[in-house]
C-alpha cells in the first residue's frame, strides 16, 4: 500500500504548486482591475477639485490649452498622485479579497488547507511594489513635478487678463489707454461707436479719439492689436508753449481713416526660470533634503555660538566696574563714601546694557525660532517620502483583512469602508505632521504618528479574518442583541 501511494504522494506537489501559481495569477488579475479604475476615479476627483480651487487663477488669462494641461500635469503628480496611491491599493485589495469571500471562494481555499496568509502573499509582494515604485515616484518624480508646478503657478499668477474689450465698459488693461466700443460685430473684429482716451503723457483726457465705426485685429503672433477707426474726430487740448490767451483752447481733427497699433507683449505668459525655486523643500530629493538639513543644522549651531560670544562679556562679573565706586586707602585700603553721580552713572550703563542685550537675544530668539520651524519643514519632508511609501503598504493590511470581514465585493459597502479609514489615517498624519511643525513631537515621530496608530489596528484585522471572525458582519450583531434582549427580563416583558 505504502509503495501503491507513494508516486501519488510526490505527485500531488507538483501538482498543488501548479494550482497555487494559477491562484496567484487569478489574484493578481482580480487586483489590477479595482486598482487601475480606483485610481484613476480618485485621480479625477481629486483634479475636479484642484480645477475648483484654481479656477480663479486659470481664467480670464487666455493661457492656450497646453499651458493648461501642463498646469494640471505638474499638480497631479506633485499633490494628487500621492493621494490616490494608498486609496486605490486600499479599496482594490478589500474588493479583490471581498469578492473571493462573496463568492465563497475564500471559503473553499481555506478548507482545502491553503491559509489566509498564503491567499494574501501575491498581494502583499504586489503591494511592496507599488510601496517601493511610491518611494522612487515621490523621491525622483514628485520633486521635479513641485519645481515645475511652481514655478508655472508663478507665472500663471503674475499673467495679466487675456485682451478682451467688452462692449460698453472701459477697458483700462492697456498702459496709457482707456479704450470703449459701443458694440462688436459677430466676426470679433468689426466695432462702431468707439472711444478713444490717451493717457501717455501723463494729463488725463488730453488726447481723445471718437470714431462712428472701425475693425480691432490682433497680429498673427498676438504680439500688437491693430485699430482701424473710420469717419471720426481727434480731440487735442493745446499745451501752454501752443495755445493762445485763451486756457480752454483745443483742436478737432475729422478723419476719414485713423490706424493705432498697441503693444500686447505684456499680455504674453512670461516663463520664469524653474532653478529660482529649487530652494524650497517640497522640490528636493532626499540627497538635496539630507545636505540642506546638515547645513541649517550647522547655521543655528553658528546662530547659537554667536549669541553665546555675544552675551558673555555682559554676564561675567567685571570687578573693574565695582572699583569705580569706590576710593581706597593707601595703607589700609578701605573703602570710603561712595560718589552719588558715580553710583547713578554705572546703574544707568547697567540698564542700558541689559536693554541692548535683552533686545539682541530677542532678535536672535525669534531668528532661531523660524530658522528652526524651516529646519523641522525640511525634516518632515524627508519622513514624508518614506510614510507615502509606508502607507501603501499599511492600507493594503487593512484592506485585505477587511474585504474577508465584511465578505463583499463591488464598489459597495467596500467602498465606504475604505473611504472611512483613509480619511482616519489622513487626519491622523495632518496631525501628526502638525505636531512635528510645531516642535510637538520630533519630526520622525510626528510623520509615522499615523503609521504607529493604524499598524497595531491592522493586525487586529488580520487576526480577526484568518480566524473568520465576524467583526463586521451585521449579523453577528443582531444574534448578538437578540441574545442580550433575551437574558434582561425587562427586554421579554
């Protein structure tokens, strides 16, 4: 019997492996799909509402649409792709494993032996990857996508409106000029009933031109507007060294045709240097963050030895000081009455003194207290890119456990669950990072604040589903009530 079994035995692990690396591949097949639409969801929310936020800035502008989908480029992978990293895996790993309980496939794979652990490794080596692509994204990417968003926000903010005369309004964009139409023609370029105020020489209405009708054209480069009037008059008040005895004397020029070309230039998107704004700690890596941090930590070292040199000759005791209050004796080298002025002289010197140096070391406190708050901004954005990781990672231990608690699939009940707990880690690592900004909490303890709070909650779950615990079951609940109603004899009453 034993010799009958044995090539059954050695061929069922062959054969076992094969069916677990077809698991693995279902696994991963069943994970890519939430996870690609997740993301790409969170992503088009998160960027409806950056449009939101920023809509006063973008419009009116006139910015072509590749300056615009630059914009929204930039910004995505500096603020929303971090984001929406932790929440996809999140979501996609309780919808991957909420479908396998649903369907009682995770059933079926622990009877036949195979553990929750075993059912969760291709995704948990998938959610390393994600975790180590979300280290190099923030660490190479997110960098350089900060810098640039930057410096382009910059310019956006700094753009002048788009040229744009409305009919019936003064448009005063122009330096110098103060331009009205009374109506524009279906075309955009024929107008009538225009006016004409030039400022240029510093006296206001000066020169005013008046026209019947005309056309308003840019150049093909939008550099110059082109105004033609047409059958309309030029009013000119005389200067002093032109006009005569009388002080209100002006001049009326008719014309049958007048042509006036207006400098657009300043109208253009001016492109700032981005290497102007690669100080800031948000656009360096961790190699530029570690050498900025050793050379502000060096400089309040300085700040502080400064103070210290500053401040001790006036600490010290100078005995040269009490001797001016004093006479002595040649022999016995007594001291005799003190001089009044000489008394008040030195405490006057001593008030004085404590002044200056009171007012020196408030100057140097409050220095070294912003030098400080700027070197813990440098310190938390180096945790920060090791947390973004990290979080990938955490939300997966939370989402797999939960998706074979609660036993659904879809975007459903998971959905809201997963939404639930990554607005608690989120307000969790605000806080943290706050406390950390603050001088709370060291840097390194206020950025894994959040991760030291979640982590322990995350094996609760994962304990709870590899023993099939019903923790978030409502049925378990209600068995649970009709129990607790059943022993109270107020509840059968």
């Amino acid at each position: 019997m034993a010799s009958g079994n044995e090539p059954h035995a050695k061929g069922s692990a062959p054969q076992r492996g094969h069916l677990l690396r077809h698991l693995d591949v279902y696994l991963l097949r069943l994970f890519a799909g939430p996870f690609v639409i997740t993301f790409l969801l969170t992503l088009f929310v998160l960027i409806m509402q950056f449009l939101w936020k920023y809509v006063e800035d973008l419009a009116g502008k006139g910015l072509p649409w590749w300056v615009v989908g630059e914009f929204l480029l930039y910004a995505t992978a500096a603020t929303m792709v971090p984001l929406a990293l932790p929440l996809a895996t999140l979501l996609a790993s309780m919808m991957t494993v909420g479908t396998l309980a649903e369907n009682q496939e995770l059933t079926a794979l622990k009877t036949s032996g195979i553990s929750l652990w075993r059912v969760l490794r291709p995704l948990m080596g998938l959610a390393l990857l994600i975790s180590a692509g979300a280290l190099a994204f923030a660490n190479y990417v997110v960098p350089v996508a900060f810098l640039r968003f930057g410096a382009l926000y910059y310019d956006i903010s700094h753009q002048r409106p788009s040229f744009n005369i409305k009919p019936g309004v003064f448009y005063r964009e122009i330096e110098g000029y103060s331009i009205r139409i009374g109506s524009k023609g279906s075309d955009g370029e024929t107008i009538s009933d225009v006016l004409v105020y030039d400022h240029t020489e510093g006296k206001a209405n000066e020169s005013v031109v008046s026209a019947r009708h005309g056309r308003m054209q840019a150049t093909p480069d939008g550099r110059y507007l082109v105004l033609e009037l047409y059958d309309g008059y030029q009013y000119r008040e005389l200067t002093a060294s032109t006009r005569s005895m009388k002080e209100n004397e002006h001049v009326r020029i008719h014309f049958e045709s007048w042509r006036k070309v207006f400098d657009l230039s300043d109208f253009a998107l001016t492109r700032t240097d981005a290497s102007l704004f690669k100080e800031s700690y948000q656009m360096q890596n961790l190699r530029q963050l570690s050498a900025s941090i050793d050379t502000m930590r060096m400089e309040l070292a300085s700040d502080l030895n400064e103070a210290r040199v500053f401040a001790r000759p006036y600490l010290a005791f100078m005995r040269t000081n009490l001797d001016s209050l004093y006479r002595h004796r040649d022999a016995s080298r007594l001291p005799v009455a003190r001089q009044p002025n000489d008394t008040l002289a030195v405490v006057m010197k001593a008030v004085t003194t404590a002044r200056n140096l009171k007012g020196y070391l408030d100057y140097m406190a409050r220095a070294h207290e912003g030098k400080g708050e700027l070197l813990r901004r440098y310190q938390n954005e180096r945790q920060r890119k090791f947390t973004l990781s990290f979080a990938c990672f955490l939300l997966f231990l939370i989402g797999a456990p939960l998706g074979a608690i609660i036993r659904k699939g879809g975007f459903g009940l998971p959905f809201v669950v997963s939404v639930f707990f990554f607005i608690l880690y989120y307000i969790l690592s605000v806080a943290g990072e706050k406390m950390a900004r603050e001088g709370v909490l060291t840097p390194m303890a206020g950025m894994w604040f959040s991760a030291v709070i979640v982590l322990p909650l995350a094996f609760f779950l994962v304990y709870k589903a590899n023993n099939d615990s019903a923790v978030l079951q409502l049925d378990a609940y209600q068995r649970l009530w009709r129990r607790v109603t059943q022993a109270i004899p107020a509840f059968r009453a």
